[in-house]
C-alpha cells in the first residue's frame, strides 16, 4: 500500500445508485469512468494522489444472505472475527490488511425499527432500538481495535412514508441521531457520512421527489447525482485528516 490510500465501499443497492449519480449503468459497463470513479480518476491526476477508491457488495445474497444491518456487521466481524472468512466474506482482520478506508452502510429496511420487548439481545436479528445500540456498541468497540485503518459509516437509508409505518419511522431517526450524537466520537478512528439528513431534510421519511417512486425506496437518479460529490467529499475529509472538523454530510459548512 506504499505511495496509495486503498479505499472500500460495503454495500448493496442504494450504495450502487449514489455511486454511479447520473451516470448510465450501460456506459459504466462498458468500461467508462464515471460518478465517483471518474471524480477520484480526476482528482489524482489534479492533485498527484494515489487514491484507489473500490466497493463491492457485502454480504453477498450466496452464502450469507442479502443482510447488511447491524446484526449482521456485528456477527460477521464481532461474533465471528478471525483470519478466516465467515461464510465466504470477510472479517475486519482480513480486510484491514489491504485497506486504509473501509466505508459501510445498511438498506434501508434498516430504518423498519419495530417496539423492543424490554429484553435486549445482541444475538437477535430483530430490529429494535436496543438491540442496535447493543450491536453499534460492539461494532464501535471492534473496529477501534485497527487503529491504522479509518472507517465510515453511513447513517441509516430512510424509507418512502407508504414502506413503514410512524412508529417505526420515529425510532430511525432516534436511532441515528443517537449514532450522530452519542455513537460517534471525535478523536478515534470512526467517522460519519450523514446520508440520512440529506434524504430526509430532517423529516422522518425519505420524501418522495428524492425516491425512485413513492412505493419504491432506492434513492432517484436526480437525488444520487446531487449527494454523490458530497459522499466523495466526506471521503476526502476523513483521508486527508478533516473527519472530525469537516461537515458529517459533505457540504460546505
């Protein structure tokens, strides 16, 4: 890794619509630099870097399944941590070795939090409030344990208001403002993309002019192009020692 900074991106769908804006998926199959490729393509022949930005998707739907929330992060690298892969993906001892950077994120059936029972469990797959802040807590314990690496983490993916119901939509954004205010720490190794602010303006859902449709939450191209600079920005930040002076959402303050 002499001379480069080697950047991954964990994700699955709507990470794959911001990575792209509003460039065409056929152009980008083809071959062609575009969205935040081209912008890190562009800004390291401008500024003489070596910043070797890559994603992919994690987990895989084969053989762990298409799950990315806290649970999984947590079981994956946590529960299941070691120098061997955990159903073909791999731990945090294995991806820090080739990765200065290493971004995550969750779908957006994250934000479905339904009413905890008053039992939390941090082996459970449900999604409550103090079930996730057990498992953040956890992950944020793991992932101090790699110093040498820096790590991002987008803020939950909203839902449109017809794919959730109030009360679950009220317990995300507690949820993530508590990831905002109290999770995140200045100082360490752990850093913040908040995605979810730039979806919802604040609000409880994704609003509708920035969703594909009202029934459909993937983010719209439009909105994609709009917050793709903002994600590269952020990664800028946290490469180059602004994570915790720079803006949380990539704007300018």
């Amino acid at each position: 890794m002499s001379g480069s900074t080697n950047i991954l991106f964990l994700h699955h769908s709507t990470g794959k619509v911001i990575l792209l804006g509003n460039t065409s998926r056929i152009i980008y199959k083809l071959g062609f630099k575009g969205g935040i490729d081209k912008l890190f393509a562009d800004s390291n022949k401008k500024n003489g870097t070596n910043y070797r930005f890559s994603s992919q998707y994690f987990p895989k739907q084969e053989i762990y399944g298409w799950k990315n929330y806290p649970f999984d992060y947590y079981n994956i690298w946590v529960r299941n941590a070691g120098d061997r892969p955990f159903q073909d993906e791999p731990t945090l001892e294995i991806l820090t070795k080739t990765y200065n950077v290493i971004i995550f994120k969750h779908c957006f059936p994250v934000s479905n939090i339904v009413e905890g029972k008053g039992a939390p469990d941090i082996d459970s797959e449900e999604k409550t409030l103090e079930n996730y802040k057990l498992q953040y807590g956890a992950l944020k314990e793991k992932l101090k344990q790699f110093p040498e690496t820096k790590f991002i983490v987008w803020t939950g993916a909203a839902l449109v208001k017809n794919e959730t119901s109030e009360g679950n939509a009220i317990r995300a954004r507690e949820f993530f403002n508590w990831v905002v205010n109290e999770w995140d720490e200045q100082g360490d190794n752990i850093y913040l993309w908040d995605f979810r602010k730039l979806e919802t303006e604040g609000g409880l859902y994704l609003p509708d002019k920035f969703a594909n449709s009202a029934n459909d939450s993937h983010p719209a191209k439009s909105f994609a192009a709009s917050v793709m600079p903002l994600f590269y920005q952020r990664i800028i930040d946290v490469i180059e020692n602004r994570g915790d002076s720079g803006s949380i959402t990539g704007e300018n303050d």
